[in-house]
C-alpha cells in the first residue's frame, strides 16, 4: 500500500517494483489493483502490433521520442512471446531504448509470455492498469501477432496499430495472424524498400473490400454479451476508416503523420462515444474472462482425481467414450 502511495505520486522506481509484484499475482497483485483501481481508465492505450521483424520496436521507440517531445509521460510494454533466457528481442529492445535512457518521462518494461497463454491477457492487464495509475499520458503496448493472447492484448488498446513491412515473405502477413481486423491505423513501414507501395495498395484494397478495419475486437464475449450490448449502446457508430501511414522507422520518417493518425483516432473514439462503448466492451470481455478462470479453478479443485484415473483407464479401453467420462466426473461435482 505504501508502495502503490508512491507510484500514485508518481514515483518510477516505486513503479517497476510494483510491477513486478503484480506480475507475480496472488493475494498482493489483488490487493493491489484493488487499491489502485479508482485510479485507472485515464491513459490512452494504444496496441503496436505485426510479425516479427516489421519494425515494431523501431518505431516504438521513434514514437517515445515524438511524444516526449510533445511532453507527453509515457510508457512502453513490451510483451515478446520468446523465452525470457533467449533474451534476443527484449536485449535488443532494450539497447535501442538507450535512445531514451535517462529520460524520466519515459518508462519501459518487457514482458515474456513463457509459452503458455493461460493468464497472459489478465496478467498484463494488471499491469497497464499499475502504469495508469502512475499517471502516463499514453501507454504503447508492442506485441508480436503471433498467437490469441498476444492479438487479444493488442484488442484491448484504444487505438490499435497494426505494422506491415515489404521483404518478409507475404505482401501482407498480418491476414494470417487475423490481426487485419482490430486496426485502427496501419503502418506500412520500411518504405525505403521494395514492395512497400504494392504492401500498402493491397491494403488499400481490402479497405475497400470492407474486410479490414470492422473492429471485431471482441474475440468471446461469453454470458456478458447481453449485458454488453444494451439497446443502444452498440448502435450506429460511424465508421472509421483506417488511414494507412508508410514509415522508415530507422530514419524516423513518416512517424510525424502516424502521431497525428493516433490523435485522429483518439479524437474520433471521443466525438463518437466509441470510447465508452469499447471501454465498457473491455471491461464485459475482462470480467467474463476472470469468472471463467475462477469458475473452472474452482470446480476443478474438486474432481476426484481417483475417479478421473479410473476413468480414463475406460476411455483407453474404449469401453467408454471422453463425454460420457466427462459427464461422470461431472455430475458428482455440480450436483
Ligand atoms: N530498411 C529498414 N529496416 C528497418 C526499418 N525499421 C526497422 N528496420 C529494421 O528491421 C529489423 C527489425 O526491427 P524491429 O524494430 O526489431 O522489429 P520488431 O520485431 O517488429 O520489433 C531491425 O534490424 C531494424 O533495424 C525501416 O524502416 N527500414
Ligand atoms: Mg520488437
């Protein structure tokens, strides 16, 4: 609690040690949240995610730099799906953040996903709510498109910026990830090379389709879809076409314009009452995530571990099917 006084005071170190003890979870992190959550929802959230290699890390740190320059206190998640003993990506992260080193207005944290998705949304979902609460203007959350926990991540920004680059096999690698969607803004980056304009005309294209760009953000909303989705509150929301910015991050050129795309945006969630309505879509999609959690750890706890041996041994001798089994292990736990 004196700790989560200190990060409300905006203290940085104070920060990264309450960071890690929300990553850790359990009682603390919950005590946490609950004591820093009043303190949350005023950060713009904005999602960098691509395939590896597209620039990512580059243009984060090319963002940090304009935003600083505007002022603006900022912090930078960056959540890599490799091990964290390879190091590769968050190493190399990290000696280009050096660029930014010693900038207090600036605070940086990487996250290693460890393979398993399980509790990846949930876990850094806390902490983006332990770096709004210390009071950042706007949090960059850089993730690979890679798997759902990482794509889910990058859904619940406010503004979401998927990054496409010519040279890496595809035109457009981002369809296969089914990233194309949850854009707000694309970013064609490494402009200087080959296959950026055809990158971007593909683009432009399926935005004329229609296929890109709808914001099916919402991957499951379970049982609180109706809750969500109360008369009106989904209704007619005009339509934001994604502006497609084309960057070369490593000479920071055309980030200026994907600045101004990300104030666009944030200003177009405000005017249309699309803020709201995704802030509350997040909120339905967290809670629905967090029962489902609780309710199977709950009800798994009480399965009779004998029972389910037993059981098993008839599903392999086929003298049982899997759902008639599950029924069995079931019943005694519902009843
Ligand atoms: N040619 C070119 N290379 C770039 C550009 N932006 C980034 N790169 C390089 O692409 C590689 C991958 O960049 P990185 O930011 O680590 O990509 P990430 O995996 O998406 O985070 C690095 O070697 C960068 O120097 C660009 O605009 N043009
Ligand atoms: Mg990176």
């Amino acid at each position: 609690v004196e700790l989560a006084d200190k990060v409300l005071a905006g203290d940085r170190r104070a920060v990264a040690r309450l960071l890690t003890v929300v990553e850790n979870g359990g009682a603390k992190a919950r005590e946490v949240i609950r004591y820093l959550y009043p303190h949350t929802g005023r950060a713009h959230l904005v999602g960098i995610t691509g395939a590896p290699g597209t620039g990512k890390s580059t243009l984060v740190n090319e963002l940090a730099k304009v935003f600083r320059a505007q002022s603006k206190q900022l912090a930078i998640l960056a959540v890599d799906p490799t091990s964290p003993f390879s190091g590769g990506a968050i190493l190399g992260d990290r000696v280009r953040m050096t660029d930014l080193a010693g900038d207090s207005g600036v605070f940086v944290r990487s996250m290693a996903t460890r393979g398993g998705s399980g509790g990846l949304a949930s876990t850094s979902g806390d902490l983006i709510r332990v770096m709004d609460a210390a009071g950042f203007d706007l949090i960059l959350i850089e993730t690979v498109g890679a798997g759902q926990g990482e794509v889910a991540i990058a859904a619940t920004a406010h503004s979401v910026v998927v990054v496409e680059a010519p040279g890496l096999g595809d035109e457009v690698q981002a369809i296969k990830a089914g990233i194309l969607e949850i854009a707000d803004v694309f970013v064609v980056n490494k402009a200087d090379r080959e296959g950026a304009d055809r990158a971007a005309a593909t683009l432009t294209m399926m935005l004329d389709l229609g296929q890109g760009g709808v914001n099916h953000r919402l991957l499951h909303h379970g049982v609180l879809m109706d809750v969500m989705l109360r008369p009106g509150s989904s209704a007619q929301v005009e339509r934001w076409r994604p502006p497609i910015c084309k960057t070369v991050a490593i000479r920071g050129q055309g980030i200026a314009e994907l600045v101004e795309a990300l104030a666009g945006h944030r200003a177009y969630l405000q005017a249309s009452g699309e803020l709201a309505r995704r802030e509350r879509a997040r909120l339905a999609n967290e809670l629905d995530h967090l029962l489902r959690e609780h309710l199977v750890s709950r009800l798994l706890a009480d399965v009779d571990r004998t029972q389910l041996a037993a059981l098993l041994e008839q599903v392999v001798a086929r003298t049982l099917d899997p759902y008639q089994a599950v029924d069995q292990l079931s019943r005694g736990i519902l009843s």
